[in-house]
C-alpha cells in the first residue's frame, strides 16, 4: 500500500521555505513521501513579469523556478525523502483542499508572499485549517521549537467524542520523535474568579476540577491503548483554554489541537482556542479533523 503523502504549499515566501524544512524533517519520521504543491491562476497575470518566452505565462515560469527551488532544498536538507512537486492552475485554498483528500496532512507556512502586513497567519493557511478533511499543520515558532529540542508535544485536550483523532495523532508523533506526550486540560469555574485561589474539597472549583481530570483520563485510555511506552505528562489547569495553551506552547515542539466537525457548506469551524494557537503560538500547531 503507497503511503499517503505529506502535502506542503510552496509560495516563494520565507514562510513557505521554513514549512518546507519542518515538513522534510516530519517525513523522515513517519517514513512518508513529500509533496510540494504551487497553486495560481497564474492566467490573471499574464504579461505581468517579462518572459523570455512569449508563449508561455510568466508566473508559469516563475512557478516552475519556485518549485524546483523547493524541491532541492528538501533534497538538500534529507536526501533520502521522496520528494515530487505539483504546480497547479486553481486559487491556493481551492488546491490544498483537494490535495488534502489523498494526504497524510497538508503543511503551509504561517504567512504567505502577498500577506497583509500585521496578518499573524495568512488567509490561506487559517482557510486550509478550517476545511482540510486531513490534519492541517502550520509551522511557526522560534528555532527551538522548529527543530524539537524541547522533546515535548504538546496535546489540547478536548471533549472525547471530538478530540480522539487529535489524541491519536498527538501520541503518534511523541512515539516517532521519542519524547514526551504533554497532555493538558483547561477548565473554568464561572463562580470561582480567582485562578490562585486553592481548591475546597467538594466545592464547586474542585468538582470542576475532578470533571476535567475524568474527561482527560477517558480521552487518554483511548488513545494510548496499547501503547506504554509512550510518555504521557497530563495536567489540568484551571483558565481559559486558549491562555493556558498558548503559555504551554512557549517549551513544545508541536502544540495539537482537534477541530469538531459540524453541519454546513465550509465543514471545519475553528474556535477561539484553534484561533488563538493558529495566530500566536509559540511552535507549530496541527489541527486534526475528527472524522465522523
């Protein structure tokens, strides 16, 4: 069986060529195959950028240029990766979306060659989140979380029966990296306003509390059945869940997070957590669909 592949979207932005790095160390990991795909309707821009050859669209050549660009440099980094490139005729989100459907996950930089200036994620990555019907990674972060030296992946607990893909996920990339599976759940007491105030036996905070570690604990069961050589640090933390995150995410090399299919046309919506970690974490962030 041909393994699905790691999809990256290539721009020609420093952005794209630092996915690219993140992307090429993943494959190795997993043993996957790397696909670097550039999406335009270069067409609209015909004639835009000189071309030595009239009969071909400059932003076709200049595509071309972009890829191959790519592709060395992911040769460069892991020659031993499989690595083969697409360029595509169709709006960016458009061809990511359905390069997702035969992926293992699609990979974007955290900003792309025409971001707005003081956009923390572009259009297309924060799009791409919200859809793929794969798991989405955004590589941002300081060098120390893009090359995993804190040995940490960091996994968003949610509710079971929307983030068990996301903690499935999440243990398999601590297995292939041979580090720790942080696992941590947010809760908040609306009657308990202080986060440092101590937790009475049987009062409201503390039943919170105990509902937050049973919810942790069913989440974690199922995800790392049959796996106890994986690591697991589980920690329960009273806050909003975006704040608590995106504090954990400054000592992880991969924050995961899971995405709750709901009814309507753009399927994935993202919440305020997904919002949150996608503009400022502190080290790449995977969202993981949970399939029906």
């Amino acid at each position: 069986m041909t393994e699905l592949p790691l999809v990256v979207g290539v721009d020609g932005s420093a952005s794209s060529l630092t996915a690219v790095d993140w992307a090429v160390a993943e494959a190795a990991r997993r043993g996957l195959p790397l696909r670097l795909v550039y999406a335009s309707l270069w067409e609209r821009y015909e004639g835009a950028v000189p071309s030595d050859d009239p009969g071909r669209p400059s932003e076709q050549m200049m595509a071309e240029n972009l890829v191959a660009s790519a592709a060395e440099r992911a040769r460069r980094r892991d020659p031993d990766v499989k690595t083969v490139t697409d360029i595509l005729p169709e709006e960016p989100v458009d061809a990511l979306l359905r390069a997702g459907d035969d992926a293992f996950a699609l990979v974007t930089g955290a900003r792309g060659r025409g971001g707005i200036k003081g956009m923390l994620l572009g259009s297309v990555g924060l799009t791409v989140a919200a859809r793929a019907h794969c798991p989405v990674i955004v590589v941002r972060g300081d060098r120390a979380a893009l090359t995993g030296t804190h040995e940490r992946v960091l996994l968003g607990a949610g509710e079971p029966d929307a983030g068990g893909e996301a903690a499935r996920f999440a243990r398999q990339e601590a297995e292939t990296r041979g580090c720790v599976l942080d696992v941590v759940r947010a809760w908040r007491c609306p009657a308990h306003g202080s986060t440092g105030s101590r937790l009475l036996a049987g009062g409201p905070a503390h039943r919170h509390g105990e509902q937050a570690s049973a919810l942790l604990d069913a989440l974690l069961r199922d995800a790392t059945a049959g796996r106890p050589g994986v690591r697991v640090h589980r920690t329960v933390l009273e806050g909003p869940a975006r704040k608590v995150l995106l504090e954990c995410s400054a000592a992880a090399d991969l924050v995961v997070i899971g995405a709750r299919r709901r009814e309507g046309r753009r399927g994935l919506k993202l919440g305020r957590v997904a919002h949150t970690l996608l503009h400022h974490a502190l080290c790449p962030v995977a969202v993981v669909p949970q399939r029906a």
